[in-house]
C-alpha cells in the first residue's frame, strides 16, 4: 500500500464549467480529507516547469498552454492509499476510456482537457505539493 497524500489540481476547463464545488463533493465523498487547498493561476512558465516531466512529450506546448489559460485549483489529499485510489475516482486520460461514476467521465472534456490532474507516485505528489504549499498551509 502506498503512502496516505496525493496531489490533484481541477484544471481551467472544469473551472470554467462552475464544476469546484461538485468536484470538491466528489472528493470529499470518496474519502478524501483536504489537507491543503488554493484557487490560483498558473503563469505559462510555472505550468512549463510543472509539467517538466513530459518535456518530450508532442502535446506538452498544448499542455502548458491550456494549463496556464485559467484558474485552477490545486490540494494536497490524505487518505490511506491516496495516490492509487485517487487515480480510480479521477478515471483515466481521455474522459472516453474513463469508467462511469468517475471526475473524467463526469466532468472532462477531451484528452487534454481533463478536469482534473492526480499524482501518480508518491514521490512526485509531494514534489508537486511543494510546488504550491509551504507547510504552514498544511493542516
Ligand atoms: P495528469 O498527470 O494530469 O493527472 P495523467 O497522469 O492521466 O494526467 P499524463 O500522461 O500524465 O496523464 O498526461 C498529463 C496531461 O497531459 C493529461 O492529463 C492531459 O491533460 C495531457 N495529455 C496527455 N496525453 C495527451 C494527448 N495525447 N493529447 C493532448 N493532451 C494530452
Ligand atoms: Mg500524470
């Protein structure tokens, strides 16, 4: 079993679509406790410098660019297991794989709009939290 953080970020599309709060409740229902929370906006090269893993990738200018055209919401999560079991409430990439009941299925629009981020290893949910939260804002 992994560790009991997760980070996730609700993206600018599902931002744009007044889908915070039904998100949040979708969370919350799923046994997620907030640890940390912050409605903010990412400036292009802060989105370019967190999603520097998928440098490489042919859609990461697509990425950045539609990740800094909105504000988001970023939180750090807890519950045991948080990584994988967040990874199942949010679905998988493209909303059309998603299975039903999840974020994606729900809220996401295409592959790269997808409403929501979620870590997807310990290490770098907390790398990622750190990008946006000092421990004072962790309770
Ligand atoms: P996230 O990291 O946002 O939780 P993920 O882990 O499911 O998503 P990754 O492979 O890490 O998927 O891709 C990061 C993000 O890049 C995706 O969430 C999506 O917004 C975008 N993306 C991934 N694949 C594509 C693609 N083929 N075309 C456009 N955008 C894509
Ligand atoms: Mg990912």
């Amino acid at each position: 079993m992994g560790g009991n953080k997760t980070f996730t970020m609700i993206k600018p599309d599902a931002v744009k679509k007044n889908a915070i709060g039904a998100i949040l409740k979708m969370i919350n229902d799923g046994g997620f406790r907030i640890v940390a929370m912050k409605y903010t906006k990412l400036a292009q090269s802060e989105a370019g410098a967190f999603y520097e893993v998928h440098k490489e990738r042919p859609f990461y200018g697509e990425l950045v660019d539609f990740m800094s055209s909105g504000p988001i919401v970023a939180a750090i999560l807890e519950k045991d297991n948080a990584v994988e079991d967040y990874r199942k409430l949010i679905g998988a990439t493209n909303p059309a794989d998603a299975a039903d009941g999840t974020i994606r299925k729900l809220y996401a629009t295409s592959i790269g709009e997808n409403a929501v981020h979620g870590a997807d290893s310990d290490e770098n949910a907390a790398r990622e939290g750190a990008f946006f939260f000092s421990e004072r804002d962790m309770h």
